[in-house]
C-alpha cells in the first residue's frame, strides 16, 4: 500500500475573489483530495495535472506532476514529481475519501512544449 509524504498534500489555502469561495493551491510535487466546497487550483506549463472526481459523492482531487515516470529501479522513482506515482496517490487517495472506482471520471492538463 502506498502511502504517500505528508509534505505531498498541498496546505496553501486561501479565498478566491474572482470566485468567492474558499480554494487550495496544489504546486508541483503536491496532490489534494477533498468532498467538501474547495475549489483546487494550480498552474501549469510543460506539467501536468490530472484532476480526478466521483460526481455521486463529492469527492474529487488533482496532482500536479512533472515527469510521466522515472527510472523503475531507483528509490527517487517513488515521488510525486513522476506521473505514475503521482497518479497511483491520486487514486488512492480519492478512493479512500469514499469515492467510488466505477464512478470516477478524470481530466487530464499540461504538458505544454515550453522549450524551443
């Protein structure tokens, strides 16, 4: 079972004006997991963010990743800067807050070409 660094679940929270409502900013290497009414945000360019959701009970998340996966027999491969980890605590994490496998649906973001 994978459990994932407690300094990978973003904490950054604040009001957002624009639309009135309580939001966390979710940063590279970080993951959020909510059902209550928290709008998440992050902001990408060559990342990626997978946002996950189960529109029957609430309970949705998103990651924000760099990288889709790293070297599979080094230890530094199971952080949240790799997309196949990232996405396994994603999952994990959503499931565990109480929504259901074949409910959810998923959004993925990023990965612009931010380089020449």
């Amino acid at each position: 079972v994978m459990n994932p660094s407690p300094d990978a679940r973003a904490k950054r929270y604040y009001f957002d004006s624009v639309f009135q409502c309580q939001a966390v900013k979710v940063l590279p290497n970080e993951y959020y997991v909510t059902g209550e009414g928290l709008m998440i945000t992050t902001v990408l360019g060559s990342c990626v963010a997978a946002c996950i959701h189960d529109p029957l009970s609430g309970i949705g998340g998103l990651n924000h990743f760099m990288l889709p996966e790293g070297d599979i027999h080094s230890p530094a491969s199971a952080t949240m800067r790799y997309g196949a980890y990232a996405m396994e605590v994603l999952i994990n994490e959503v499931l565990k807050a109480g929504a259901s496998r074949e409910r959810l649906e998923a959004k993925v973001f990023g990965g612009g070409a931010v380089l020449s």
